[in-house]
C-alpha cells in the first residue's frame, strides 16, 4: 500500500482459471496475474447480525450491529456477517474520518486475482475519500472462486435479487443502516471483472445505483456462461444497441427508469479486453438513456480523448497509451493520485474525475 495504512485483507485464492479474462495484466494486456502482495500492517474486523435479502439499498433489511466495534476511521476493514450474502462474498470498508450523516456511497469492485486491498490507495479512492467525505465499499472475492473473479459471465450471478449482486446490495444496505448515508447517492465502479460486475450492479439495481464508471469490462450480458467469454474479450459480437439495450431493460420487467448515468474508461492498447467493448457499452447505456449513439460533445481531457452523450448522461474516454490498467496519475499535487499495480501512469486520475462526475464533491 502507498500510504502506509493499516488494511484488512482477507484470504483469496489466486488460480490462474480465467485470469487473463478478468484481471489486470501488464501494458497491453498481457493477463498475468497482477495478484502482488499487499504491505498491510494490521487488521482488524467487525460483525453485525445477518440480514435479509433486499431489493433496495434504503431498505431496512440490514440489521445494525448491536456489540461488534465499528470499523475504524481511515482503515479498511472487514465486515463480517452484512447479509446472508448468497454470492459468497467479502465485505471491506473504508470510512474516512469526519464522516458526517447523508454522505454518499462508492462500490468499488475489484479485477480477477485480486484483494481490495490493491485497489483503495492504489486508485486513489481513499484519497478523494478522505476529502470529499464519503464511504467506501470493496466487495472481494472468496476462495470459492479460485481464480479471483466475480462470476459476471454467468447467468446466476447477472440477476435481480440474487447471487452477487444481492450480495453487493446487502453491504450497501449495512452501510446505510450504520451510517446514515444518502440512499440517492450511490455510486459503483470497477475495473476489468469489476467492470462487468458494474454493469451488471447497473442493470439489475437501478433504483439503488445512480451512476457507475466501468473500468476496461464488458457489457452487461455479452454472455451469460464462461463459453462464450473468449468472444466477448475478443470484441467478436455483433448486436445493435437497441439488442444491447434490450439486455439491460430485461433485466429488471416493469422498471422504466430512470436509469444510470455511465462513464465509460477504456485503454485504447487493451489486449485483454478488446477496445469495442467499450463502445458496446456506450451503445448500451446511450440506448437504454433513450439518447442517440452520436456524442453531444467530443473534446480532450488532460490529454486524453473524452466523448459526452445526452446531458452528460452518458460519456467515454479513450484512454491513450494504456493497456488492461487502470488510470492513474502518481504524485503529489491535488489532481494527483495512485501508484503501482493496478495502476499506469496517463497523467489522468480516473478516480477524481469519475469521484466529481458523480458529484462527490458537493
């Protein structure tokens, strides 16, 4: 970790199955297994009794702790029994210190062969959380999965009210629960596999998710088994973003909106993920939005090539020069932030733009 803090992290399997499909490989997408050692200096964990499943994130569902500790400012740390969490799933937080009442939420999940721990510093969440106040969640794989991957490429787990992301779900309803948070602030983003996972939290809870920012993923649905992944890496779909768009409508009948906001990052040398997975998510939340596949504006942001769609409902960025990584810009000035895996060095910080498109600083 870069900043010296103290994190939990708890035991991960870090099999290779599928690796190179989910995680983060090195410039140009080699897939290896990205997994490096966390420096972490303690740990700690809290508990509260388990709760039902939920449908909404303002839900009471689940019940707060009544003798476990809370988790201690400016540490992640885990959770422990947050739901009856049937995606068999960890449950990190970092809350920063000073949190007051009706603050916002931010999930952010991890790539394959991977621990929240190399996420929180890494990305710089931790540090716009911090400043900006808010809470952290870091959902994190078990041993379950030997690979380190959430399952976005099965059906079970790409469904309302069940698997993973009922999981996911249950740990925002905890934190609203324990801290008051405002339920109409609640973000997700992640990167490669956490990418998928974003857009599935998108398509099957837009009624808790207001927005979310996919790192390097997929579509929500480009498949629904691990057979057809290898097309879906290799950009070897064809639909129309109305067919894309179906796919995220049906995933919840009868809901109408409205739906996400999506900011879309996508290194444009990603060997792992193909490039126009990024476009097929564009089409997708464009198509869902009821916008237009034609940007309302294409400009340059610090150097990098940035597309606005609607109202800025939707947008994307090319990210120049990069590979399966995700964006960073190391340093010490207030638009600096990250440093090593699974970081590379844009001169962008996708973190403090995703954290001011979703309205973090307000």
């Amino acid at each position: 970790m870069s900043t010296g803090k103290n994190i939990i992290i708890a035991g991960l399997g870090l099999g290779l199955i599928l690796l190179a499909a989910c995680g983060g490989g090195g410039s140009g997408g080699s897939g290896s297994s990205g997994g490096g050692s966390s420096s972490s200096s303690a740990s700690s964990s809290t508990s509260s009794s388990s709760s039902s499943s939920s449908s909404s994130a303002s839900s009471s569902s689940s019940a707060s702790s009544t003798s476990a500790a809370e988790p201690t400012d400016g540490v992640l740390t885990q959770v422990t029994n947050f739901g009856t969490d049937p995606g068999q799933l960890d449950m990190f937080v970092y809350k920063p210190a000073g949190l007051t009442s009706n603050r916002p939420v931010v999930v952010f999940l991890h790539g394959c062969g991977s621990q929240a721990a190399q996420y929180d510093n890494e990305t710089g969440w931790t540090k716009w959380a911090d400043q900006m106040k808010f809470v952290l969640i870091f959902p994190q794989v078990t041993s379950v999965q030997p690979d380190g991957c959430f399952r976005y490429y099965m059906a079970e787990h790409q469904m309302y009210n069940a698997g993973e992301p009922l999981s996911v779900v249950q740990m925002v309803n905890w934190v609203q629960s324990h801290y008051n948070t405002d339920s109409k602030r609640v973000f997700v983003t992640g990167f490669s596999a956490g990418a998928a996972m974003t857009n599935i939290m998108l398509a099957t809870y837009p009624d808790v998710f207001s927005a979310g920012a996919p790192v390097a993923g997929i579509p929500y649905k480009c498949t629904e088994s691990p057979a057809g992944l290898d097309n879906c890496l290799k950009g070897n779909v064809t639909l129309t973003a109305k067919q894309w768009g179906d796919k995220v409508r049906a995933a919840r009948p009868g809901y109408s909106g409205p739906w996400p906001r999506v900011s879309i990052w996508q290194g444009v040398d990603d060997g792992t993920v193909a490039p126009v997975n990024a476009t097929w998510t564009m089409e997708q939340w464009t198509n869902v939005n009821g916008l237009t596949q034609t940007p309302q504006t294409s400009n340059t942001v610090s150097g990098q090539p940035h597309r606005v769609y609607g109202a800025n409902v939707v947008e994307a960025y090319d990210v120049i020069g990069t590979g399966h990584q995700f964006p960073i810009k190391p340093g010490t000035g207030t638009e600096d932030c990250g440093s090593g895996y699974p970081g590379q060095d844009n001169g962008i910080c996708a973190s403090l733009y995703t954290a001011r498109w979703f309205g973090l600083d307000k």
